[in-house]
C-alpha cells in the first residue's frame, strides 16, 4: 500500500505540468508572458512583451466556436460597444449600469463566407483587411490556439495518462447520458455505460498498435514541442491518418509529422489553410524543433516518405505549391492525389509550354479535380501529357459541356496514354451532341450520371436509354456508371441502336449525326449483327421516358413449347417500357397450360438460329430492340429439362 501511494504522489505533479502546459486560449499565453516579464522590468517589460506577443499571433490559425480563421489583428484593447438600452420601467432605471470603457478582441478572418460580419473595420477604423463577411472581432478568452502533435494524441486516446486516470482501482467505466425522442414526442435521456473503457484505453496506449488516426476537427497546429512523451517516440505501423479541418498551417510540421509515420500510405489533410510555397525555396525546420538534434533521438537510417495517396481538398492550393513540395521531395511516391474544390478552372496547367518547367509527381496514376469549375476539354490533353502514367481522372461537378471546344483534339489524339478510367457526373451534358461527341474518347471505365440530358428540369432521356447509347457507340467501354458492362448488355445494346439508326428522321439520331459518324458506327454493328429486325421505334421512345408509356409496338407472340405447340399465334400491341416480367405474366394469361415460372422467352432473329433470350425480368422491352414487326417465342423450360435428361 505504501508503494503504491508513493507512486501516484509522485506522478501527479508529472501529469499535472502535461496537462497545463498546453493552454488553449489567449489569456493563458497571456498570463505565461506577464509571469516571465514580473522579474525583470514591471513598469517596462510588460507592454514589450505583449508588443511581442501580438506580433507573434498574426497570422496564427485559430478556432471561434467551432468555425476555423486565421489571427489578422490583436489581441488588443478597442472601445467597448454601447450597453444595450433598457425599455423604460424596467428594473434598474432605464439604462444598463456602465461596463468597461475597453475590451481585449482579436481580429480574426474566417476560412468560410458569412460567418464573418464585416472586411475589418472597427468603428470606421480600419484594423486589417479581408473581404466582406468573412472578418470579425472576438473576445480573446473565445479564440483557441493550437495544440502540439503529442496533446492532440494524448487528447483524444491517452486520457489514462490523465491524472484522475493513474490507478486503475480509481478508475470508473465511462457514464455518459443519451438524449432521444419516445414514440409521444417528449426528449428523454437515459444513462449509457461504456463497459471496458478502460482496457481499451490500456491497448490504446500502445503506440505500435495504432494503424488508423483520426485527429480532425481538432486544434492540432504544430509537430513541437514534445510535451506527453520524452525521447525517440513514433507510430511505426500507421498507415492512415486524417488531419482534416485542424489549425496546420506550416509544410514543415505536414513533413514533421510525416517523419514519425514511416509507414504512412494514406494522409487527409482537407480544409486546411497551408502557408504557399516557392520553387525552389527551402523547406525549413518546424516552429519549435529542438536544436541540438543528435540527442532528440536516435536516426538510423534516412527518412523516405511513403505517403500514396494525399488529399487537399478545399485546401486553396496551387499548382505551383504542389511543384515547390514535388522538388523539396516531400512525397516521391505519390500516386493519388485530391484536388477538389480549389478553384483550378484550367484544371491542369500547360506544363509543356515552358520547357524549364517540369509537371510534378511523375508516378501520379489517379487525379481528382471534382468542383473546380472546369470548362474546357483540353484537361484531358493536359492530363495525360503531364503524367504519363495517369490511370483514372475525375472531373465531377465542374462545367465541362457548357462548350465543345477541345473534345475533338482530345478524342483525334493518338498519342499512347494510360489513361482508361474517366468520371464526369454532375456536368453539362445536355444534348445527345455532347453525348456523341464525348462517345469518341476511348476509355474502359465511364462514369456520366446525374447530367441535365436525363436528370434536368426537361430530360430529354432516361438513364436506360443513355446507358444503351453509351454502349453501343463505345466498344471499348467495360464498365459504365458503376456498372459492368455484361455481353448480353452489349449484344442488346448495340442491336437496339442499329434499329434507330435506320431512322432518319429520327431527332436523337440527327443529333448524334453532328459529332459523331453513326453511319460508321452503323456499318460495324452490322458486320456483328446482321441486319436487325423490329427495330423501329418511335421517336418519342428515344426522346423522353415519359412518352415511351404511351408509344406501342405490335409483337407477336408465338408459342414453341410442347404444352403449347397447337395454339395459335397472339398478336399483340404492348408499350416499349413493358418489362420481361410483365410480359410473362401476359404469356401466363394467354397460355395457360405454361406455368409463370417455367416461361421462357427468346427474340427472335435471322441472324441467331436461338433468338436473344429475354432473361432480365426487370429489362424493358425497349432495352433488347423489341420494336414492331418484332417475334417473341414463348416456350416452356419444361422442355429443356426433359431434353437434358435424354
């Protein structure tokens, strides 16, 4: 019993120094600074070092109330607001007692757009600068400062280094209250006890047992000082770690970090404002770092990063920061990189027009631009020619088909790439010209949902018959909106397109006609197919899924089955959006003597001696060609089953 009181009385001063000597706030910083200026010079020190101080908080990330911002101005006393007026006969006379005639504020500029409430200006006083909304004065005790690497850790999964923590026998499994609505509508809450929180906080502190870290959405700014853990420390088989929405701000603690994850492969480091880089420039060593670095820890062998896939999302970068960090060789082995919503409208810039000027990251292979308000085509050029070994592109969410202009050079192009993934959803694909036009770029995967053509305030298309057309007209495309492309798809696909090309007054095909030759593409499925019968359609059927309710198709349907040989062929006017289904169902009621689940139907064909069988009970009619003048065989599975026994 003895020893163990004298080790908890001797850890508690050790955990109460980690504990308090990462404040989160300004007054803390602030009362640190008047404790070291009180021995030297009161009268004169003092406004010195808060002279100091404040020079040292510009440009600092910070958090208010949840919502990210960077320190502009402060902290510093400005006149305080007016007290609020009081209405008359209210307690305490009409006016409200008078407050402090000062108020210590910082100006902070928000990272998002109307969270602010003005550009800086303080009483017709301009302090700093920044656009408007995005710029506001708050009270220093509101703004939090970051946090080291080791306290923004040990935060979140070392809470048994806390004091209250030290002894297992003191230590309670965690209560936490629930809060819910019951079936009449009232809030309730009920107690939750999270059973063996300890032990997994035991394991947790571990660090070689870490392979996933999520540290968003919290204050961690800096990679020093090293104030949990003393020594050599590191996450040797980390793979993952998400960094999204913190107070990062320097590359040099983004390496830092990286340094003591030698097996990282995945970093997030999203909605973060990071400071730009020059070409050329040198990469200094974080705020911070010790300068005696042989007793730091021991080295044995050089650092190589091994990061893979790098996110920066909404990060504002630029394409010459991402040249500074491929130069300074922060990530070498690069290969995914997220760029989405930063503004890059060229998407990817002409590296080819200055020979001096190499692209970076020469082993890139996946490249996401999504909502970068690109418009023009020639980002697929310039894709491929500044990574010759890019593999997938997304362009999500940006303008592209708002113009044409670089889809022709692009699809003409025959210079070898290795590019064969492409994802366009949500862009302005509106027309079946764009369609036509976008069918020549030869891809395997392709991904084209949720386009005006068929998702818009008036389609012109469903995403079935988008879909048919997309595979007949590109041969080399295997998987399509997520989706294989199986070869019976294709087989129907390409049988239905070639009924509507014989169309000629058919608009979407006049459509077509314009970017696309659909004679060419005519005469190849036709040395596959054959001529194709019932194949036409209305035009109204190609145009709009709502008209293809109404449009009708004659059919006959003529029994082959044994049980129904001597019957008479029915014929049979049926809307082109019936599915296989339904259509059996119709079989069922007018041949009876076949039960629903052994009808088997088959297309019938002069090219194919067995038809194209309608196996997809959730196919349409319109999905396999099915047009007028179309033979559908009815017959029974009965027969195949008697025939296999043979």
């Amino acid at each position: 019993i003895w020893l163990k009181l004298r080790i908890c009385f001797f850890s508690l001063p050790f955990f109460h120094q980690v504990v308090l000597s990462s404040p989160h706030c300004l007054p803390h910083r602030k009362m640190a600074a008047a404790a070291g200026a009180e021995g030297d010079d009161p009268a004169g020190a003092a406004p010195a070092q808060e002279e100091q101080q404040q020079s040292s908080l510009l440009g600092r990330r910070c958090r208010v109330a949840g919502n990210l911002g960077t320190i502009r101005w402060g902290p510093g006393h400005v006149a305080a607001p007016p007290p609020k007026q009081r209405p008359p006969g209210a307690e305490g006379g009409v006016d409200a007692p008078p407050g402090p005639l000062t108020v210590e504020v910082a100006g902070v500029e928000y990272d998002d757009p109307g969270v602010g409430k003005h550009d800086g200006t303080h009483q017709g006083e301009r302090l700093f600068t920044c656009p408007q909304g995005f710029g506001s004065f708050v009270k220093a005790e509101k703004v939090e400062l970051g946090i080291s690497m080791q306290t923004a850790l040990a935060t979140k999964y070392f809470d048994g280094l806390l004091p209250q923590a030290a002894s297992k026998s003191r230590v309670s499994e965690a209560v936490d209250a629930l809060g819910f609505t019951d079936s009449k509508g009232r809030e309730k809450a009920m107690a939750v006890e999270f059973v063996g929180r300890y032990g997994v906080e035991q394991r947790q502190q571990r660090l070689e047992g870490f392979v996933e870290i999520a540290l968003a959405e919290t204050n961690l700014e800096t990679r020093y000082p090293e104030d949990v853990w003393e020594g050599d420390w590191c996450l040797p088989n980390l793979k993952s770690l998400w960094l999204d929405k913190t107070l990062l701000h320097e590359w040099a603690d983004v390496r830092a970090i990286c340094e003591k994850c030698p097996c990282l492969e995945w970093l997030s480091l999203a909605k973060l404002r990071l400071q730009p880089l020059i070409v050329g420039s040198y990469l200094p060593e974080p705020r911070g770092a010790p300068v005696n670095v042989v007793c730091s820890g021991l080295v044995i062998k050089p650092y190589y990063c091994r990061v893979k896939t790098l996110v920066l999302n909404g990060t504002g970068i630029t394409w010459d920061s991402l040249r500074a960090l491929d130069v300074a060789g922060v990530f070498p082995q690069l290969e995914n990189l997220h760029l989405a919503h930063n503004d890059l409208t060229e998407g990817v810039p002409d590296f080819g027009s200055e020979p001096s000027v190499d692209p970076p990251f020469s082993n890139l292979r996946s490249l996401v631009l999504d909502a970068n308000g690109i418009k023009d085509w020639r980002v697929l050029q310039r894709a491929c020619t500044s990574f010759p070994k890019l593999e997938q592109l997304h362009l999500n969410m940006n303008l592209l088909g708002e113009t044409l202009d670089g889809l022709a050079e692009a699809a003409a192009d025959q210079t070898p790439r290795r590019l064969v993934a492409l994802f366009l959803n949500e862009n302005r694909l509106s027309s079946w010209r764009d369609i036509g036009a976008l069918s020549s770029y030869s891809v395997l995967e392709l991904k084209a949902q949720r386009i005006p053509l068929t998702d818009g305030d008036s389609p012109l298309a469903s995403p079935m018959l988008l879909r048919q057309i997309f595979i007949a007209l590109m041969p080399t495309v295997m998987r399509l909106n997520a989706s294989e492309v199986t070869g019976k798809e294709r087989v129907a696909a390409e049988r239905y397109f070639l009924g509507l090309a014989s169309q000629d007054a058919n608009k979407m095909i006049a459509a077509l006609r314009e970017t696309c030759n659909v004679d060419c593409h005519a005469t190849r499925l036709r040395g596959i197919h054959g001529e194709v019968v019932g194949g036409d359609a209305t035009e109204e059927a190609q145009a709009h899924r709502s008209s293809l309710v109404h449009s009708l198709v004659q059919v006959s349907l003529r029994p082959v089955g044994g049980a129904i040989l001597d019957q008479p062929t029915a014929s049979k006017r049926l809307p082109h959006t019936m599915t296989v289904g339904e259509l059996k169902r119709l079989c069922q009621t007018i041949f009876k003597q076949v039960p629903f689940d052994r009808i088997r139907l088959q297309l019938a064909d002069s090219a194919l001696p067995f038809g194209i069988p309608l196996d997809d009970e959730a196919r349409e009619l319109g999905f396999y060609g099915v047009g007028d003048g179309a033979e559908i065989r009815v017959d029974d599975a009965q027969d195949f089953a008697k025939a296999g026994k043979k």
